[in-house]
C-alpha cells in the first residue's frame, strides 16, 4: 500500500532522505517548495497537512500514513539550525510503497 506524509526541513533534502530512510523506511522524497522563510514554510507544511485532514473519504486522507493521520497537528519543533529569516527551509513530501515499518 502506498503511503505518504509531509514535512518541512532546513536540512539539504539529501540528507533528510536518509534520515527517513533509515528511520522510517520511506523510498522517495520530493520537494513541494524551497527557499523558504522558517514561518512561511511551517504555515505551509500546516495547511497542507490540514487539507488532507478534511475529507476522511478522500484518496489523499486514505493514504496519508494511517499512524499520524488523525493525529492533531504538531507545529514542527525541529531545532532552527538557522536564522527564521534565511531563505532555507523546504516543505517535501515522503513516501514508500510497502507496509509502513512499524
């Protein structure tokens, strides 16, 4: 089954890659949109998420990951490595094709 999530990230997206890889066992990563401020990117990453939330009947709530889905949103809390104000940061979306590894 194929799931996906979305995220934001100040890091090189290469290196974001491997962290979930390895962590989370996702297969792809795409960048939704870069060269971001910090708030811009976080507002984004917000109401994107918030958009799939919407509609329980709709293909993008169905496969977004089942274990943080219904979860209430979470600002990300990540540490700013960065000044908030640094056109750095990026939203991306991640997915696998195989059972979320648990």
């Amino acid at each position: 089954m194929h799931q996906f999530m979305i995220g934001f990230t100040a890091q090189p997206l290469k290196m974001r890659r491997s962290q979930y890889g390895a962590v989370h066992g996702y297969q792809y990563l795409v960048l939704l949109a870069d060269r971001m401020n910090r708030a811009d990117a976080l507002s984004l990453e917000e109401n994107l998420q918030l958009a799939v939330k919407q509609d329980r009947r709709h293909t993008l709530y169905r496969k977004y990951c089942d274990v943080r889905r219904d979860e209430r949103y979470y600002r990300s809390a990540g540490p700013a490595v960065t000044n908030e104000l640094d056109l750095v940061h990026a939203v991306y979306m991640a997915w696998w094709e195989e059972e979320y590894p648990r």
